[in-house]
C-alpha cells in the first residue's frame, strides 16, 4: 500500500491510501484522483502504481511534469519525485514512511517519447500476474478500447440488448483479447476476460455470475471494491470488485432505465426491480459516502411453492392446510416480519391459494409478486419525474383498484397512509385480501398499522382506528428470521376482536425454540395452542374441508403465554 500526497499553493494537502493499479486523474468526478480545478483536463493523465515500476502517462497533452520535465507521453516516476499536474504536485511514498527532511530525490530520468499503449501493449505479464490492481486495469482499458471501436456511448440502454449488435460486440471483443492475447499472463484466462468485459459493457458486469447462482439470496455491493452476498442466511464477501463509480452507476443505469426510474443527484436513491422480479435498491452520492450502492433481494427462477416451504422448515403442513382454509374463506391476512425473514415469498404462496375465477389486483411499490392465476391484474406505483410531478402512490393505487371491480386485492407491503384505505377497503366488502407489514410481532403489527393510519392525515380518535383494525384484520402470520439465517413462521395468530380499548389476539400456532444445535442450527418446533379460532364454524357452511385435530395440543410440552 502506497500513500499519495497532492499539494496546492491554495488548498490544503491531501493523504490518500493508494493500493497497487491504476488510477485516472482528472478534473471530471468519475476519476479515481479527482483536481477540481481550470487547470487541469477533465481526464488528464493515468497514474499506474505497481510493487517494482511505476508510470505516469499524459492523456489529453494537457501537460504534465515529473520534477519540473515535462514528459512526452508516458514517462516513470519514484518515490517522493514531485509530479505536478496544472496547480498541483503529487508525490507517492509507502504508507507510514516518515517525513524525509529535504529528500534528495532519484536522478529524474529523461523524459520518455513512448506512443500510447495499443491494445497488445497493455502491460507486462509479469505485473499482471501479481497485482489485482493491474488485472483490473487490464479490463479499464479493453473495455475502453471497445467502446471506443463500436462508439457503444452512442446507443440507447434498448438498444445494447439488440441480438445483432450483442453478436457484433462479441465478435469486435475477441479480436481484441486476441490481439493481446500473446502478452497475458499464464493467470488470466482469456475467455473470463471476455467474458467480464462483455458483462461491464452491456449487462450487470460483475453481479451477472452472482445473479446466476441459486444459492445466493442477497447481492450487497459497498461501492466498487467490496461485494457481499447472502448464502444460506449468511453473508459473505465475495471477490467480485468493480472497475471504479462509473462502472457501478452504468449497472445501476441499466437496472433503472428499462423501466422507467431514474437516479442522479436530485433523486440519489431508488427502488427498482430486475426481469425476474427481483427487488432492487441503490443509493448514489451525496447520500453514500463510499460509492454507488446497490442491494439485490434475488427471488428463485421458479417461484416457490407451499412444499417448498414445509421442506425448508418455514412451516408444517397442518399449517399450510389452515392457511389455505383461511384464503378459501376470505379472511383478509397480514404477514408480518422483519427486513429479508421472507414475507413476500410467504405472502407469493398464500396468494396461490387464491381461486382460479376470481379478479385478483396486485399492487406494489416495485413488481415483485408471481402469481399463477389467469385473471390478474398489476399495479405498479411510479416516482415524480425529473420536475417532481407524475408521483403515482401506493395509496392511489389502492383507491383506484376499488374501482376495478377486484374479488381479492393483494398489496405487496403496507407501509404509509395507504393502510386507511386497505382496511376502508376490508371493511367493505372486499374480504379476502392479503398484504405484509414490517413488524417483529402480530402486537407491534397492530401497533404500526395504527400508525400508518394516522399518517394519512386524518383525525380519528384512537378507539375508531382500532375498531377498524379489529373488524377488518382477521389473522396475523408472524414470519421470524434465526440466528442460523432459517426463516421459520413463528406464530399464527387470530384478530378476535375488541374488549374495552384493546383489540385481542389468540396465538394458534407457536414456533417453541428448544435449544441450539453444537453447528448453530436452531431446534425446536411449531405447534398447536390448543386455542381454536373463532371462525371455525365458518368451514362447514363454506364447504371448507380441515382437520380440527390440528389445534389440539395434547400431548405436547408447550409454554403458554398469556395475552
């Protein structure tokens, strides 16, 4: 690790940590050594910093002198030999080095008239093999090269996902890992070159293997240099890296464009979704402080069904059965849980249980929902455009749907205002509806959806609200992520009704942990209170068919709590 240090006659000097690669200095924001000033060129030079050589190399002409000689072109420099680049100097050093007292520098060498690099001259083999820094570098500039050749800054986000130019691409991308490929190191295979540089150029870049790996459940990219992934419910760091912001924001880009979202400045964060239904979010400067972040909920190729989930352990069959009952019955459900327990791809097989000749209106912040039915209909709200107008809101959306004549409405998360009208919506005549909530118990689910009531401006007294709530809500379905990363149902529990000022619950079912495992594995089982719901008779007349025995809990050692 090397330290870097730019002075200006005018600003205060500058530390930076400067690891082994290659690092563009300009005036523009997307290089990695940004001089904000009128003497320097938006990409002025490329300062290449390896363990045995390093290089500074003139771009633009724009002028640049390694201890007062202007160089040519492309010209190697030392330690703490002063590089200036219009009103500032740059020095490097090893990190931690002392300060020298009037360092006598190494003799400057004269400067060097080397033309630029063509694709076969990238670097030495034996830099490449040793340094990530350098690898990556290696891909900056093919990547470079074949923008260059196509002029794909030209094209259109829809356009790059054209057959025929993606054939053209391929074709223009192997001529040049062919002209360099006499100069790669034994360490670089050059099909995964290609192949990273084609994803950089027109798809997800490095995320595109990540995304094409079923046993990864999250993608969490902290800028360029650092990408998490969750595998078996828990995170792990990966050593996919990005060639810089730029790299980063053109992803994001290709994410937000198809559908019409936008990020920049004005708006820095965003929801979005990918082909396949997955969940996207990102967050760019000034909100992040360390680069363009990006977070990923993958949702399985194939959505997946009830037997996955008994499989999983999520939860049993007797309550898979007493599910299905309710959504045959037309109670409206809540599934609650925290951030990534799994509430959406509960609430995706709970809504497999809805008829086949029902209408049924899905509406969500980003399309997420899979459902198999044939009369569907699918909501999407919308963001403001760029002069913050056009905003459709979930809350709209819901008012809307009421005018469509739906049998069932299905919203992909409560998280605002829109609650009011979900539960104006139960209350009059539209049972059977089903949403999710962000709450660590059916208690606190109550407790936010009354909340998100008031948050939509009204001045209802606190006892109208609950007797909304305690009317049109009829069971609450905890879902629970452990400390092992399993995501289990942990209770299921019945609405009652209203006593006084408070609204009652009765658990159902119950997940009773028992101990865990020497590997960290959770123990223990989900099981019957003994309590049965109010609404059980409702089945027979109905024609719902349920085994009644699956609320007895005789025979099992359960803790009860009380209510």
């Amino acid at each position: 690790m090397l330290e870097l240090r730019i002075s200006h006659p005018q600003r205060d000097e500058q530390k930076l940590d400067a690891p082994f690669g290659a690092f563009m200095i300009g005036s523009d924001a997307s290089n990695r050594i940004v001089l904000d000033d009128g003497s320097v060129d938006e990409a002025h030079a490329v300062l290449t910093l390896m363990e045995d050589e390093s290089y500074i190399e003139d771009l633009m002409g724009g002028g640049v002198f390694v201890n007062g000689e202007r160089i040519n072109t492309r010209c190697r420099v030392f330690q703490d030999v002063p590089i200036q680049i219009g009103n500032y100097s740059i020095v490097f050093r090893k990190e931690g080095e002392g300060e020298v007292a009037e360092p006598t520098p190494a003799p400057a060498p004269a400067p060097v008239a080397v033309q630029p690099p063509t694709a076969a001259e990238v670097f030495k083999p034996k830099t490449l093999n040793r340094n990530v820094g350098a690898i990556q570098m290696v891909k900056q500039q093919v990547h470079e090269e074949l923008v260059e050749r196509l002029d794909l800054k030209r094209l259109s986000m829809n356009k790059l996902q054209d057959d025929e130019l993606q054939d053209k691409l391929r074709k223009t991308l192997a001529e040049i890992i062919h002209e360099i490929r006499s100069r790669l190191p034994a360490g670089i295979d050059p099909k995964r070159l290609s192949k990273e540089v084609f994803d950089e150029a027109v798809g997800l870049g490095p995320l595109e293997d990540l995304l094409e790996d079923d046993s990864i459940t999250e993608i969490m990219v902290n800028g360029p240099s650092q990408v998490y992934v969750e595998r078996a419910g828990r995170l792990i760091m990966t050593d996919c890296t990005f060639i810089n912001d730029a790299s980063v924001m053109a992803v994001i880009d290709r994410i937000v464009s198809p559908i019409g979202r936008r990020i920049d400045e004005s708006q820095p964060y965003v929801d979005a979704r990918l082909a396949d239904g997955s969940r996207v979010n990102a967050v760019i400067h000034p909100l992040s402080l360390i680069g363009p972040c990006i977070t990923i909920r993958k949702f399985s190729k194939e959505p997946f069904l009830v037997q996955d989930l008994i499989n999983f352990g999520t939860l049993t069959q007797n309550i898979a059965d007493f599910l299905q009952a309710c959504v045959l019955l037309r109670k409206n459900i809540i599934v609650s849980g925290g951030t990534g327990s799994g509430k959406t791809t509960l609430l995706n097989v709970l809504s497999s249980y809805l008829p086949d000749d029902e209408r049924i209106l899905t509406i969500e912040d980003a399309a997420e929902l899979r459902l198999s039915q044939d009369h569907i209909v699918r909501l999407e709200a919308r963001p403001a455009n760029i002069e913050g107008r056009g905003a459709v809101t979930i809350r709209d959306l819901v008012k809307n749907a009421l005018r469509m004549r739906p049998d069932r409405i299905v919203v992909g998360e409560c998280r605002g205002s829109e609650a009011l009208d979900m539960l104006q919506a139960m209350n009059t005549g539209h049972e059977g509806s089903l949403t999710t909530i962000h709450a660590n118990t059916p208690r606190d689910a109550l407790a936010r959806l009354e909340t998100m009531v008031l948050m939509a401006g009204m001045d209802l007294p606190v006892r109208a609200i609950r007797e909304q709530v305690g009317s049109a809500v009829h069971l609450i379905c905890q879902i629970s992520r452990f400390s092992d990363g399993s995501r289990k149902v942990s209770r299921v529990t019945e609405v009652s009704g209203l006593e006084g000022d408070r609204i009652t619950l009765q658990d159902l079912f119950e997940f009773v942990q028992t101990g865990v495992t020497d590997d960290g594995k959770v123990l223990g089982q989900l099981q019957p209170t003994g309590v049965v719901p109010t609404f059980i008779e409702d089945l027979n007349a109905r024609g719902v068919k349920l085994d009644r025995t699956i609320f007895d809990n005789r025979g099992i050692d359960q803790r009860r709590r009380g209510r």
